[in-house]
C-alpha cells in the first residue's frame, strides 16, 4: 500500500484530480476518531461503540496489522477524507482481498474530486497484484449519485446489501433506481 500514496491521476473514463490521498498516520487518530463518528451519525445502522473504533484506530497504527487508513489531507492539518481498509477473506477461502470498510469525506469538502482519489488510492493498493479489491456504499442518502461514481471505477455491482431490523434511514429512491417499473 506505500506504492499507492501519491497524486491521484487518470484511469479509463475519469477525469484528472490533483487531490493527493496519503497514508495515515497516527498522530491523524484523533481527526479520523471524528470522521468516524460523522459517519456513524449519517448512516450507523446499530449503536456506537467507542472501544471498538479505538481498537480499529489501533490496527490501522500496528504495523504488524495489515490495516490502514488512506487520507486526504497534509500530515498535521485538516483531514478532508479518509478510507479505511484491511486485508480480509471470506470464511470458505484462505486467498485474502482488499476490503473497504469505511469512507468518508467531510461535508465541507464533498467534491467528486475526493472521493474519486479515495477510490484511486484504493484501487492502486491491489495494482500489480492478484488480490480483489473489495468496496461498496452502505447507505441510502444521496444514493444514485454515489452509485455512478463508483460505477465510473468499477463497472456494474457486483452485488447489493439489504438492512433489516436495524436504526438505518432509507432515502426514498424510486422505483425506476431500482428498475421496478410496475
């Protein structure tokens, strides 16, 4: 993942973005502790639970954990965004990916420009390599356009995620987002 700490630059179909997303560092906890609990406050679909972030926060810092955050941001100032991923595998398989377990861009700084850097940055820690880079949206709000972002990188979904019984706030998209035209 230090291969992927620069500029991000073009792929197919984007357009250039001079928003550098760098690698966090721990002095970043506190910053990333907040952006965290913002994003909580946008779509956590259970109860916030302040030792579990702490525990995450400490993962992301262990250099013996293949853990990380990548963040937008000079190192001592304003942290406008962050990504946080780990290596993972599914419980049938010893082959690991690259999962996406969180982003965020602060509402101040919300500009296609950040988030398509997150993404970048996500996609280059797998470059050159065999592992799958795993990333989605687990929210409703403002859904469509987050949609088509992420389709700009990857293509179509490769799947969908269902909430039930659960504190999340279901934007109403209509039925023709979700091709239910009867």
């Amino acid at each position: 993942h230090q291969d992927a700490e620069k500029t991000a630059g073009t792929s197919k179909n984007m357009t250039e973005t001079k928003v550098t997303v760098r690698l966090g560092k721990s002095a970043d906890r506190e910053q990333l502790r907040m952006l965290a609990k913002m994003l909580w406050a946008d779509n956590g679909i259970v109860d916030y639970d302040e030792d579990l972030l702490e525990q995450m926060l400490s993962n992301a810092f262990n250099p013996e954990r293949a853990s990380f955050f990548g963040v937008i941001g000079p190192e001592g100032g304003t942290i406008e965004g962050m990504v946080y991923l780990t290596m993972s595998s599914f419980p049938w398989t010893r082959k690991t990916h690259l999962e996406e377990v969180m982003s965020f861009v602060h509402p101040d700084y919300r500009t296609p420009d950040r988030i398509n850097a997150l993404i970048s940055f996500s996609k280059r820690c797998v470059d050159g390599t065999d592992v799958p880079l795993i990333m989605g949206l687990f929210t409703n709000i403002r859904l469509a356009g987050k949609v088509q972002v992420y389709r700009k990188h990857f293509g179509y979904p490769a799947g969908a995620t269902f909430a039930y019984n659960t504190k999340f706030q279901s934007e109403v998209l209509g039925k023709a987002f979700w091709g239910d035209e009867r």
